[in-house]
C-alpha cells in the first residue's frame, strides 16, 4: 500500500499549514514506532505475524476475517484498538466534524470499527466524543486516483 496519508479539511479548504506540511502524521511515534508502522496494511499484516508467525498482507488477513479465522479477527480489533488511540490524540487535538477513513485498510471497517471507536471515544474529550463522527470513505482504495484525476480538471 501506501501507507499512511491524513488531511485536513478547514472551512471547505485543505489545511496545509506553515510549511505545507500539515497532517504528515505518518512519522508521529507510537509504541516504540511510528504512526505509519502500527495503522497501515503494514501493522495489522505485523499484528498477524506475531499471532501465527505467517507472514501475508493486510488483504490476505481481511480474506481469511472473512472466512471466520480467529487470528486474522483477532489481528482487526487490535489494529482498531491502535487506531483508536491515534484518533484520539487527533480528535483531542483539533476536536472536528468528521473523521473519514479511506484507503484500502477501509475495505476491512466492519472488522475494526467496534474495538476503534470503544478504545477512541475512552480516550477523548467528553463533548467530542458525543460530536465527532468517524466514517468509512464511499472512495475506498479509489480515492487517491480520483484525486489525483480531480487535481488534472
């Protein structure tokens, strides 16, 4: 995959910041590594590694979650238990409308959202808590592409 990308979206305008760098959350350490290292395809291919020592892709893990295997399910609720915690740090810091989660990892929502949102809303703010809403990107995987295309137009 590609890894982790964050943006923000103020007053209907992306947030670039001072340096044009704004939402580089990626490199932001966590646990002894970094944000991209533990909330990607790449982490939760890692959290199953570590469960049955095979090593696959977070696609071959939502595949076998599918099918019902423990580990590969397992490996999910961890991997929102870890993105939970990172949304809460965000969520804390700029207290937004919205949160929308893309990418291919979206693809596997429905395995992670209980554990994210319990581990999220424990560890944010009350009044944000009840605001915020965090959503699965209708896009999915398509997202970059179509913003890539939208950039041409």
């Amino acid at each position: 995959g590609t890894g982790l990308g964050c943006g923000i979206v103020m007053d209907g305008k992306v947030y670039h910041g001072a340096t044009g760098t704004a939402a580089e959350i990626w490199k932001t350490p966590y646990q002894e590594k970094r944000f991209e290292e533990i909330v990607s395809g790449k982490g939760v291919a890692e959290i199953y590694e570590r469960k049955k020592a095979i090593k696959i892709d977070a696609k071959q893990v939502l595949e076998r979650a599918v099918k019902g295997e423990v580990a590969a399910l397992e490996s999910w609720k961890e991997f929102g238990f870890h993105l939970g915690n990172v949304l809460a740090f965000i969520i804390n810091l700029l207290d937004p409308d919205m949160i929308v989660l893309g990418g291919s990892i979206s693809k596997a929502f429905n395995y992670f959202k209980e554990s994210m949102e319990t581990t999220c809303r424990m560890n944010v703010n009350s009044l944000p808590a009840d605001h915020v809403k965090i959503k699965r990107s209708l896009l999915g995987s398509d997202a970059g592409l179509l913003g890539a295309a939208a950039l041409c137009f």
